[in-house]
C-alpha cells in the first residue's frame, strides 16, 4: 500500500468514526450529566480547530485562529455539520496529493506565534493522531456520563466497511 493510499484511508476512518462519536455523543442525557456533555464538546470543538488550522496551512491559506479552541462553545448539531465538511475536505484534498507532494515541506506560524516546518505527510499524520488522542477522552467522559463509546478501532472500520475482509 503506498503512503496517499494508506492515508486516504485513514481519513476516511477519520470521518467515519466522527460520525459514529456524534451520534453516540447524543445519548448523554443534557441535564443528568451537563458538565460531561459540555465537556466532550469542548474536546470535540478543539480537535476541529486544530483540523482548520491544519487546513489552513496545507492550503496556504489563513486559518483565522488565534488559539487552539474557541472562547464560544458550539451547539452540537452545528459541531458535528462543520466537522463533517472539514472530513469531507481532508477526504478530497488527500486524494489530490502525490508522493511528491505528501514529502513537500511546509513552514507556517502556529497560534501561539511560533514558527513551524513539516511535510505535508507529517502535518497529515498529526491531524490523524490528534484526532484519535481526543477521541479517546471523549470516550472517557461518555463512560463518566453512563454512555458507551464506539469502538473507534482502525481495524474495525475495515472490516465494516469491507466485510469481505472477515472472510478471508
């Protein structure tokens, strides 16, 4: 499997467990457990900030963020509609990228005013694990909250969306 291919997807698992987390994440009762709702949200919002902010320095174009989250904390219905674009924008601009592109580097400013320098592939790996890391807290505060996460495993995507794949 070559690199584009293997991060398309993982993209596409990115999206794909996104979606799963948002529609588990309503299941937390609003009022019995407010502060763990509010708080899995906040970890939501960051992990899609940190999204635009990668898009905006792998397009070249300015991110508008000055932090790593926002002061304001979105409803969920418009979290889960602006992360689902910001996937669907990751999905396509992966599929564009050549192997000569993925190793281009990159220099850009990070919020706290720092320079930065890495590969698109790198930029592209960090998105995918910085997701996957606070995924993993919002779980934690699910279970806090009595709601089971979804199992966000690589390996089960595969195989959910491939089933053909338990048979061999």
């Amino acid at each position: 499997m070559s690199t584009p291919t293997l991060l398309l997807s993982l993209f596409q698992y990115k999206a794909w467990a996104n979606a799963e987390l948002f529609v588990e994440l309503r299941k937390v009762d609003a009022e019995a457990h407010e502060a763990e709702r509010h708080t899995a949200i906040r970890l939501l919002n960051h992990i899609h900030v940190v999204d635009r902010i990668f898009v905006g320095h792998l397009s070249g174009t300015p991110h508008g963020q000055t932090a790593t989250n926002t002061p304001e904390t979105p409803t969920l219905d418009d979290l889960q509609a602006a992360v689902t674009e910001t996937d669907r924008w990751y999905i396509d601009h992966v599929s564009s990228l050549t192997a000569e592109r993925l190793s281009e580097p990159v220099s850009f400013t990070f919020t706290d005013g720092l320079q930065g320098c890495m590969t698109r592939e790198e930029m592209l790996a960090h998105v995918i694990t910085h997701g996957g890391y606070h995924r993993g807290a919002v779980g934690n505060v699910m279970r806090q909250a009595e709601v089971a996460p979804p199992r966000d495993t690589f390996t089960r995507y595969l195989h959910a969306t491939d089933p053909v794949r338990r048979e061999r």
